[in-house]
C-alpha cells in the first residue's frame, strides 16, 4: 500500500518519521508543496482551490491507500473536501488542545501555531470544545516555520528570531506558569531541544505526530510484507537545491 504524506514544506517529515516506524510494511510518498510555502497567508477560498487541484493530481499518479495531511494549516481547512472527494482513508493534522488540556497542571496551556492555524475557527471551536476550564493562549508565529526548514537544511538558527517568535507563549498569572506548549506546526518539533534552551522555564512541549502515526496505523490492515520499493518525496516547485536533495537522502527519501 502506498501512504501519501502532504505539507506545504519539509515540516511534515516530523509526521512520516513517526509513521514509518508505525507502518514499516507501506510504502511512502513525500510530498511538499513547496509552490505555496508558507501556506498562511493564503486566502481560505484561494487556498483550497490550489490544494483540491495538487491533491487531485497526486492521487492520479500515486493511487494512496492514504493521505496523512502532515500540515496543521491545511488541515484546519482542507479535511472536509478531501473526505468527500476521496473513498479512502484521510488523516489531518490538528492542534493537540486536548490531550494539552487533560496534561496541564497549571491551567495555562499556550499552542504554537501559524498565523493561518491561529484564524481558523477550526482551531477556536477545538478551544471551546475541549479546553473550557484552561487558560490557552493562541500563539501565531510569522517566520518560524521558515527558521525551522533553515535548521533542518543547515544545523544553524539565530536565537535572538527563535526567542521572539515563541516569548509570547509563556505567562505567568500570579505564580499559575505555563506549562504545556502546543506544537501546532509540523515544522516546529524539528527545533524542540532550541525551544527548550531558550525557554524561560521549562514547559512540556507537546509533539503530536507520533499520535498522528497512531491513528493512521489504526486505519489501515496490519501486518503483510514489507514492500521492497524506495520512499519517494517529490517537490511541487521542482527539483530542489542541493542541501535539500541531501535532507531527503538523510531521511532515505529518492526525490523525483
């Protein structure tokens, strides 16, 4: 079976990380949609015009058994179309506001996101329904995304941009800290142990993609032999520069 993994960027390689030590027996296609990065500021109409039209394409040429929408942005929009377009199983990506909900032990929960993840009224109701007795606090990050692909592509990150990016996160209401940071932005686990250095204090940074891996593993039959065929990743702006030709080889990844 072939798991198609999706995001606007090299972010979601968080998610097919998990899922492949979850599902080793598929085979996995990567594919960034590198044309629209970074996907927040796209107008809601404009923006699931463009990925209706990628998707429709990928399917074609892929025939996935799934699509992991390894993407918290997209996800917050793009899931209902998607489900009624396609037969088989469809996996977004969501702002982890519950379990952060159920794990915070002061009742200040912030959720580190995207600008577009921020505005979604997905992303309000998500509040409304699980966090109503918790603090949480929406945190849109403009360039964090794109600090986070520079780190992956070259070890190195400016502090001073990472620590301005996320100081909003924390707060401190009488002694009742923060606690627990949601990572609502598949780009960002790749920064976790910077997050953690530059923290005021420590929080639990919560990491969704190994519950990601989860539920796609549990929509899918088990077991069956491992499939001999190369994961690929493909770039929807074209061939990628060489640094990102070595992360995907890293990853064991053949960009086509």
């Amino acid at each position: 079976m072939t798991i198609l993994v999706f995001d606007s960027g090299i972010g979601g390689l968080s998610v097919l990380r998990e899922a492949r030590i979850l599902m080793p027996e598929h085979r996995f296609v990567y594919v960034a949609d590198d044309a629209s990065f970074p996907i927040g500021g796209w107008e809601e109409g404009a923006l699931i015009d463009r990925l209706m039209f990628v998707f429709e394409g990928l399917v074609k040429r892929y025939d996935p058994s799934m699509i992991i929408v390894a993407c918290n942005t997209a996800s917050t929009i793009i899931l209902p179309p998607l489900r009624e377009r396609f037969d088989f199983p469809i996996v977004g990506t969501v702002p982890a506001i519950k379990p952060a909900a159920e794990r915070t032990s002061s009742g200040q929960v912030s959720v580190l996101a995207t600008p577009g993840t921020v505005q979604r009224d997905y992303t309000r109701s998500l509040v409304s329904e699980f966090a109503r007795d918790v603090n949480v606090k929406l945190v849109g990050a403009e360039n964090l995304a794109v600090l986070a692909e520079e780190f992956m592509l070259t070890g190195t990150v400016d502090d001073k941009a990472v620590s301005a990016e996320i100081a909003d996160c924390f707060t401190d209401r009488l002694g009742a800290r923060t606690d627990v940071v949601v990572l609502a932005c598949t780009h960002y686990p790749f920064l976790a142990n910077v997050f953690r250095r530059l923290a005021p204090w420590p929080v639990d940074w919560l990491n969704p993609a190994e519950a990601i891996g989860r539920h796609a593993q549990s929509l899918l039959s088990h077991g069956g032999p491992i499939e001999d065929v190369q994961d690929i990743a493909e770039f929807t702006k074209g061939r990628p520069k060489p640094e990102m030709l070595r992360l995907m080889s890293g990853f064991g990844l053949k960009v086509v």
